[in-house]
C-alpha cells in the first residue's frame, strides 16, 4: 500500500511528487495534513480515522463515532435505570409502611398528596404537617413515626414468656439505652406493687370536687409485685427481654404499651410489639456476637 502526503508548501516552493498534478486538483486546506490511500491486493481496510494538527500539532481530538445527542440521551437512559433500580432496591422502609398505610387512612394520604413514591417530599410533607399541628414547638425533636405498631399475642403466659419488639432498623447504642431505660423502670414499678388493679380508688373519680382517697383501704388490699425479668437483648432490629409478672394484673400490660406507644412516636419507632412466642423472624439463640448485631441492655 502507498500513502502520498499533501501538504500546501509555502509560496514559491513546487513539489516533486510525481503525481503533483493530480493534487493540484485536490482542495487544499492549510494547517491540515491529507491521508489518500490505494488499496492493495492483500485487501487492507482504507484508513478511516484521522487526527487534527493546529499549527503542526496534535491538539489530541480523536473522532468517537459518537453524536452529542446520542451521549446525551444514554446517559438519561443510564440515569432512569438507576433510579428504578434505587426505587426497587434501596426504598425505605418507612416509606413503604407509610405507602402501605395509605391505602386504608384517607387522613395520612391526605396529609402525603402527590408526594407518595418519593421518599424526600413524604418526609417534607409530614414535616409540613408537624407544623401546622404543633405551632410555636415545631422544635421539639421528635424521631418516631407517624404510624402506629401493631400489637400481637401468641400463647401469652404472663409468668413465663418473652415479649418482642420490631424495630425499623438495627439500633444505635442510643436506642438501646433509650428502650431498655423504659423497661428497666416499668419492671421496677411493678416490682414496688404498682400495677394492682384492686385500688383504684380515684380512676373513676371526679378531681373538680376535692375526692377523698382511703388510705387504710389501699393500705389492707392484697399487694401485687412484678417477680423477675431479664436482660432486654437485640439482634439486628429484633428486640425481646423475659418476664415473669408474677401476681401484677395485665393492667400491667396497658401501662407497658401506653409507654411503648409515645416512645415510637416521639423518639423510637417501632414497627410491632409481640406478647409470647420462643421464635421470631430470624432471631438465632446463643448469638451473642455484637459483629453480628447482638446488643443488650442490663436490667
């Protein structure tokens, strides 16, 4: 294969290439160096790609066979395809709870509107909703959810069961303390006899009319203690602790959900609370590892 160059001399100078007449016809463009090729009987491929010179250099520009509008538009398709694959893979959880809820709260999907599917503008327009609720104590930190957990019971004994709880996700040492904290003072409540529902003298008084409270009638009622509980133990966002409430009423019960209820709104959310059952979700006894996401709070 032979190449001949063409390159516009300066004025006065001709050239020697036998073939001059025939580049004499060719346009001349200054600045720009002239591939022409013949091909030869091997069958070699005409040179297609070339590189501009600016002054005699190379200034590095190299054609990609691209278009602008063709990057352009594989890089929407590039970005639509993420964000399906973030919508189907990395949604929030609470997002899909409240998504979820929706369907049967005609309240909360007033309060969401057009915002459901976004994660960013739900969290937006609940905050908007705080607002308007809470006025001047907007600041007041709240870090709970806006829904509330569902509460079950699987062969419940009150002297001989765990009590479990879902979170929305694993726990921060904060959370743990935060929960823990809870408990540890419902079970020293109940331990001091408090949860005995034989003397309620004032529950169904008026407080406008200065009631009398019988102190020897409180004083002789037979006396009701919380005997044992254990450890509250978490694993990922799994959470439980045993109780025996002894001879406590279930207005023990009452007391510990009322408790639970304004924690996972306010500070701790909580997905569900479980009364009984030896096995939940993927809980695994003796996995007390904390790089496998066990943690505990001592009682």
């Amino acid at each position: 294969m032979s190449i001949w160059l063409g390159v516009k001399l300066p004025f006065g100078w001709s050239s020697s290439c036998p073939n001059a007449h025939s580049h004499t016809q060719r346009k001349r463009m200054p600045g720009r160096l002239q591939l022409t090729s013949s091909s030869s009987s091997s069958g070699d491929a005409s040179i297609s790609n070339y590189k501009t010179l600016n002054n005699g250099k190379n200034n590095g520009a190299v054609v990609s066979g691209t278009t602008a509008r063709g990057r352009r538009l594989l890089k929407i398709r590039e970005e639509k395809r993420r964000r399906e694959f973030d919508r189907l893979h990395n949604y929030p959880s609470w997002a899909k709870v409240l998504e979820d809820a929706c369907k049967n709260d005609e309240e909360l999907r007033a309060v969401l509107g057009d915002s459901i599917g976004n994660p960013e503008l739900m969290r937006k327009r609940q905050i908007e909703d705080r607002v308007r609720k809470k006025g001047r104590n907007f600041y007041k930190s709240k870090t709970g959810s806006v829904l509330a957990f569902k509460v079950s019971f699987r062969d419940f004994n009150p002297v001989d069961s765990y009590i479990w709880f879902e979170l929305y996700g694993s726990p921060s040492d904060r959370d743990v303390d935060l929960i823990g904290s809870a408990i540890q003072s419902w079970y020293v409540m109940g331990r001091l006899g408090a949860f005995n529902s034989s003397n309620l003298q004032l529950a169904n008084q008026s407080m406008e009319y200065n009631p009398l409270y019988d102190v020897d009638k409180g004083f002789k009622v037979m006396p009701s203690s919380f005997h044992d509980i254990s450890d509250v133990e978490f694993q990922d966002n799994w959470g439980r602790f045993w109780v025996d409430l002894g001879t406590s009423d279930f207005f023990a019960i009452d007391v510990l959900l009322n408790c639970l209820t304004v924690l996972s709104s306010e500070y701790l959310a909580i997905q569900q609370v479980v009364f009984g059952g030896r096995k939940i979700g993927d809980w695994e006894e003796g996995m007390t590892n904390p790089d496998y996401g066990y943690k505990y709070f001592k009682i």
